[in-house]
C-alpha cells in the first residue's frame, strides 16, 4: 500500500527523469524511451523505475545501456531535486512489456 508521500515522489521522480532521459536520448534518432511507471520503497530509498521503449526490439538494450550509466543518471537526478528531496533514491530500471503484452492479447482476440 503507497502512502500519499511515496505517490508524490513517485511524481516527482517520474516527471524529473522522463525530462532527464528525454534530453538524453534526443539524440538517437527513431528511438522513444518513456517512463511508464515508478514505484517508491516505504523508506523513500529506492526507487523501481519502469521503462518503455520504442521500438521494442531494441528495448533490453536500451535498459542495459541505462543500467551501465545509473550512476550518472542519479547523479544527474539529484541535481535536479536536490531542493525537493533530502535523500536522493537509489534508482533501478526495468524495462516495461505491458504495451507488448497488450498488442498480443489484441492478436490473439482478432484471430
């Protein structure tokens, strides 16, 4: 059960670093990373991000790419929140297959 704390900063980490990620990857043409979901541990330690990528095929790659470079990314994180958050989270990404899932389900139906 989230508290109303872990929903806001489940907010906040998702809009920061959809921000972060996008400016990140605008460089990499026919490739579009979205924050899908976070969810925040009851201490507010640890953060699970999820991500959806698109295309998909080159998801498990992007998401190991982003886990290489967490450090950064966290570091890059908390400069940004560094006013709003007094504990900057350790951040884990995963990647997000509920689009996968759904387009399949959407095939199986038609057929």
């Amino acid at each position: 059960m989230n508290t109303t704390r872990q929903q806001k900063i489940a907010r906040l980490i998702q809009k920061e670093l959809s921000e972060l990620i996008l400016s990140q990857t605008r460089l990499t043409h026919g490739l579009m990373v979205t924050v899908s979901e976070v969810k925040v541990s009851p201490d507010l330690g640890i953060a699970t991000v999820y991500l959806s990528v698109f295309p998909s095929e080159k998801g498990p790659e992007t998401v190991k790419n982003i886990n290489d470079n967490v450090k950064d990314i966290r570091y890059d994180f908390g400069q940004r929140v560094r006013h709003q958050l007094r504990i900057i989270p350790e951040l884990r990404f995963f990647l997000d297959t509920t689009i996968d899932y759904m387009a399949h389900i959407d095939e199986l139906l038609k057929k």
